[in-house]
C-alpha cells in the first residue's frame, strides 16, 4: 500500500474497533450482556449448533491488527456476521471456519488469480454481532431488548459507510493498475425484508455518493444506471463460500470462452444488478 492507502486503512480500522468497543459498552451498562449470552446460546441450540465456548458476542476482525504497509489489499471481501469459530478467544478473525477454508483453498487452486486469501483479502462483515448461523440473528431481533435490534441496525449502517470509504480511498489512490474490488457475498438477505437489506440500502446510498463525485457532471444519486463509475465499478455480489455455494454458482454461470477472472467478475456484476440494482 502506498501511504494514502495506509491511512485510510488505519483510520477504518481504529474507527471500527472503537465503534465495537462502543456497541459492547452500551450492552453492558444496560445490564444485558447476560441477556445476549443467553439468546445466541438460545438460537444455536434451537438450531442444533454443537455445544461451543461464547467468548465474544461482538467481534472485531484482530486480523486487521497483523496488516502491514507493505502489503496488497486486492479485495475487500464483505461477509454476513462472525459465526461461532470467528467468535472464539482464540480465534476473533472473520472467516475462519468452514466457508472460510473453502475461501482460502478456491484462491490456492487457482493461482492464476494471484490471490492469497490470508495476505491480499481484507475481510469485514455486515455486523460483528455473533450468532452461530447468520439467520439466528432474527431471533436476537424479535426476542431481545430493543438495544440489540438497534445495535444490528446502526452496525450495518456505519459499517457499510465506511467500507464504502475505505473502497473509495484505495480504489482512487492506486497507481498500480489493478485497483481493489469488493465482493459482498451472500446475498439472500440483502434482499428486500432480508436481515441486511438495511447494510444493502447504506451500501448503494454511499457507492451513489461516490459516483456523483467521480462524475464529470452532477447526477441524482438515486439514479441505479450511473453507480458504474469510480470505485463502485469494482463492486461484485456473490454467493457465500459456504455449502459450496459460491464455486457452484460460478461453474453454473462461467461461459467457456472467457477466463476465470473474467467469468468471476461476469458473475460478480450480474448478482450485483439483481441485488444492488446498477
């Protein structure tokens, strides 16, 4: 990374961290943390999780931590929330269970990607509230204090700004040539009541932001057609890595006459025109 780029990614990190420190105070000086314990314990077991360690109901990504400025940021890779290996003490790193496995030997497969999952992948999520399934969240929403759904809403909302920051920042400081994409996986509730239509809706709003600045002409930001240019050109949609979902999707979708790259960006903009809408 070039210095721009390093304090952008330095100021979305400190900004993230404070901001999940922040959330994690709110629920303790209320009194609730017990109450979110017992609900995602609740939730994992009504949906048959194995028994596992709750060490941490929020998480930031340490895995931001461990980047260095001489490092490649390629793809900011947006997940759904830290499941319950991301969460674990030993762990608190975004994608490392089963989907994330998946991730990592997709990448070492296919070197022609020039990707290392692990070195060249900046991973976030659309909350760092944990559940061990992400649709357990619901539950959270429906039978917990209020505090809890407010803190979901006002998570996907920041989050999704300041990715869309940082995207933007890299993306206009490069001067390698190969500018960094950001890939939203799994996409079955950015749909319309989904649990992340909320992140969905501050994700498009910013990336229409983006594009009215990069314009050479003023534009409506509300106009879907005009969000191809600047840094949301970049932006793909994908099913998540886990169940296989994604490598099944891309084999389904990939025509013979284009290379992987370009089938997983052919891909990657057609799930970003049915999700996002531009």
């Amino acid at each position: 990374m070039n210095d721009a780029q390093w304090r952008a990614l330095q100021e979305f990190k400190t900004d993230f961290k404070s901001q999940v420190s922040a959330w994690q105070a709110q629920i303790e000086e209320a009194g609730l943390l017990d109450q979110l314990q017992s609900l995602q314990k609740r939730a994992a077991d009504r949906d048959g999780v194995p028994l596992y360690s709750l060490d941490t109901p929020l998480v930031y990504n340490s895995a931001l931590d461990d980047i260095q400025k001489t490092d490649d940021i390629r793809i900011i890779l947006i997940g759904d929330n830290p499941g319950k290996d991301e969460q674990l003490a030993r762990n608190r790193r975004y994608l490392v269970g089963q989907s994330g496995k998946i991730a990592d030997g997709f990448f070492r497969k296919n070197p022609e990607l020039n990707i290392d999952f692990r070195k060249n992948v900046l991973i976030l999520n659309k909350t760092p509230l944990h559940t061990a399934k992400t649709k357990e969240l619901a539950l959270i929403i429906k039978e917990g204090n209020p505090l809890f759904a407010e803190i979901i809403e006002e998570s996907q909302i920041r989050l999704a700004r300041a990715t869309v920051r940082l995207h933007r920042a890299l993306y206009e400081a490069d001067d390698t040539g190969n500018p960094c994409k950001l890939w939203l996986i799994g996409y079955a509730e950015l749909r319309e009541r989904g649990l992340f239509s909320v992140y969905r809706d501050a994700l498009n709003a910013a990336y229409a932001e983006c594009s009215a600045r990069a314009a050479p002409a003023p534009i409506s930001v509300s106009a879907p057609s005009e969000r191809k240019s600047g840094c949301a050109s970049q932006v793909f949609v994908y099913q998540h890595f886990s169940m296989n979902r994604f490598l099944i999707d891309l084999k389904e979708r990939s025509h013979s006459s284009l290379s992987l790259a370009e089938n997983i960006e052919h891909v990657g903009r057609a799930h970003r025109k049915d999700i996002l809408g531009w």
